[in-house]
C-alpha cells in the first residue's frame, strides 16, 4: 500500500520520512497509521570475465567490518535506477561491465515504502580508481560461485536483498543452474 495522499510527513531525515495519517478500521472507528518512505536503493551483483563476483568487505562509521554487493542510494535527481547501478558500481569498484540489465525488484517492507532494484552486471572491467565517499572503505574482493553461495549464512554478509536465493541455489540444482547462468552469460 502506497501512502496516501492525505498522509502527513511528521518527520524529515536525511534517508528516512515518517508519515502518518488516520486510517478507517474494520470496526468503523479510526486509528493512526504510519509508515516510513526513503530513497530506492540499488544491489549489483557483479561478475567478471573469468566466472568471479565481486564480494566487498568495507566498513562504515558506526559498523564493523561487512561483506556486501556493490550497492548504494538513488540519491541523484532524475537518476534512474539503472543509471544508478552503473554509478554506484563504477564509484565503488572502479569497474565498467559488458552488459548490465534488472534482474528483480521489489518492496524490502510492508511499513517502509523503499524499493530495491537488483542488476546482474556481467563481464565487469576495472577502467579507473574507485572514487569512495568519506564514509566508505572499501575492499573489493573476487569469489567463485561456490564460495559466493555460501555468503548466505555468513553473519558478516550484509546482503538480505540476495541471501534467499543464494540459499535456494545452494539447495535446488536447477535454480542454481539458472541462477549462474544469469551471472555469467
């Protein structure tokens, strides 16, 4: 459910906006219902020529060590979620892929309206430096398929967005077939 237009902002951040509104229940009374709104966010699994995800292992202030995808806000106006993926990808690993197309999206939450887009980004090459934010460091890693799988259950991987069918590619022989093939066409 979209918020709707009578919603009120209540509060404005940086990443999160809380809205609320009155909202008519079952019983015929009203209540305060809320949900919060924040910038898209987009995941790009990235893979090389020679069959190898990039993993990165990076710290933020406030966090320790993580593994994770290249990923990052849509926080650029008129930016699209595509045109995001390739910046946030060529910001973060220094790298240009071959080809690059929307594997899924979706709504991360029912009470948070945010939108993840997740790229497969095959055939990527370093063509420059990283150019990290102040708040990044980041290591960026090459694993085999194999060893990308089993990220899954890593408690350092932050990757919820991916996790679920890392875990069924583990399991499930013919969605891990599929699954690597769309890595690396």
């Amino acid at each position: 459910m979209a918020i709707p237009k009578n919603a009120k902002r209540v509060f404005k951040g940086i990443i999160f906006d809380v809205y609320q509104w009155q909202q008519k229940i079952y019983d015929g009374s009203h209540r305060t219902f809320e949900k919060i709104k924040r910038q898209d966010t987009v995941v790009v699994l990235a893979t090389t020529d020679d069959k190898k995800i990039i993993i990165q292992k990076q710290i933020q202030p406030g966090y320790n060590w993580f593994l994770s995808s290249p990923s990052g806000r849509m926080d650029k106006p008129g930016e699209s979620p595509r045109q995001c993926a390739l910046r946030e990808l060529l910001e973060e690993t220094g790298m240009k892929p071959r080809k690059i197309f929307l594997w899924k999206k979706f709504q991360a939450s029912r009470k948070i309206e945010h939108t993840v887009y997740i790229f497969i980004a095959q055939g990527c090459k370093v063509i420059t430096k990283p150019q990290l934010d102040g708040a990044e460091k980041i290591q960026n890693l090459k694993y085999g398929f194999e060893k990308f799988l089993k990220l899954h259950d890593n408690p350092q991987f932050l990757g919820p967005e991916t996790q679920m069918d890392m875990f069924r590619a583990k399991y499930d022989k013919r969605f891990r077939a599929q699954f690597k093939g769309l890595l690396f066409k």
